[in-house]
C-alpha cells in the first residue's frame, strides 16, 4: 500500500480554516494549484457523495465529512497516468485540520493511501500536488 503525506501551519485559527477547506466543490483559495473544478451531480458539496472534476482530469467523490473532527475523506474514481482507474485501486485523500492553542494556529494534515503496481509514479504525481495545495492554503490566510 502506498501512502503520501504532508502537513502545514496556517496562521488562522482552526474553525476558519476548516471553513475554507471543507467545501469540497470550492477549491477558489487554491487558484495556480486548481484552475478548475466542475461539480458532477446534484449533491453540495459539504454532503458524501458529492463529486467533482479537478482540472479537467481528477475525477473525485466525498466519501466521509465529520465536522466534529474537522476532517474528509474522498476517493479518486479516475484520474491521469499512475490514478487512472486501471492504475491504481482504493486511493483514498484525507484531509484533516487541529488547532494549535498555543497561538490560535491550524495544524492541516493532507494524506492519501492506494494501491498500485507503482506505488512510486503515484507519489511522485500526488506528493507535489498536496504540497502545491497547502502551501496555497497557507498563503490564502496571509
């Protein structure tokens, strides 16, 4: 099983930044990163099940949203290269955020698992994307 992880702080207190963050169909904060993204269906996106398309080619659904822990989690139905659907199977995206009380801070988590023959194509595609996202996260509360 292969996994990316990544995390960053952002200088915005907790419940601001998951605002942001959960609105699975609003990736505007990430522009640069994201420079499209088509809703797919009638779900909203703050519901499971919502779906998306990133940039004409990751074809995405929100399989988990708990507003408790401040986290989601969705799938990648199809996608580019090492994700297309015949690549790679079971790769699940998290994101999570905590706040840091020492300074009203966000501590955001963004991981993935999956399964492939290639575990390393995967990551090398991924790892820069989530990194590219976070930074982008970071920035939009600077």
């Amino acid at each position: 099983m292969g996994k990316c992880y990544h995390s960053v702080v952002v200088n915005a207190p907790c419940a601001t930044v998951w605002d942001v963050l959960k609105k699975f169909h609003d990736l505007s904060w990430a522009a640069g990163v994201v420079t499209h993204v088509e809703k797919v269906g009638e779900v909203g996106g703050e519901e499971v099940g919502a779906q998306r398309i990133l940039n004409g080619v990751f074809y995405e659904t929100l399989v988990a949203l708990d507003e408790k822990e401040r986290t989601f989690m969705y799938r990648i139905d199809d996608g580019p290269g090492p994700v297309a659907k015949d690549a790679v199977s079971n790769y699940i995206g998290a994101a999570r955020t905590l706040p840091i009380t020492a300074n009203n801070t966000t501590f955001v988590e963004w991981q993935s698992t999956y399964d492939s023959s290639n575990d390393a194509a995967v990551g090398e595609l991924c790892n820069p994307i989530y990194q590219a996202l976070l930074n982008a996260l970071k920035s939009h509360f600077t």
